[in-house]
C-alpha cells in the first residue's frame, strides 16, 4: 500500500501560514480571494486550479507547477 501523499492544502498550512504566522482569512485577502476558498483547498474540500497554482507561487516565491505537482499527485492517489 502506498502512502498518502501530502495534500497542497496541508502543505500550505504548515510549510508556509503557520511558519509565517498569517491566517488563511490573511491570505484570502492577499491573494484577493473568498476565504472559503483558502478554507477547502486546506482542509482537502477543494482542489488547487492552475489560477490559484499561479497566485500561490507569486505569493510563497513558488512555482505553480510545485502546487500543481502536489494536487496531482493527491488526484492520482485517490
């Protein structure tokens, strides 16, 4: 049996707000965005689109192919 990967919503949260200290309300309003949206994407109700790949990389000098990566292979587990 394979090991679950990390989700790009677990990722975000404790690679980069809690280290950063920022709430996911903070970083709705960062990106621009419904907090709900940040909400889902973390805690996996939702999955990360290529527009949020992109806005999350411009924000965490991130690619979004690294967001990408982790939603792929969160999608390909399942």
């Amino acid at each position: 049996m394979k090991r679950k990967p990390t989700s790009p919503g677990e990722i975000l949260f404790e690679e980069f707000l809690v280290p950063l200290g920022m709430t996911q309300k903070e970083l709705a309003e960062y990106l621009n965005c419904d907090y709900k949206v940040i909400n889902r994407i973390i805690n996996e109700k939702a999955t990360v689109s290529p527009e949020m790949a992109m806005k999350l990389g411009a924000a965490f000098n991130t690619t979004p192919t690294f967001w990408l990566n982790a939603q792929t292979a969160m999608d390909l587990f399942k």
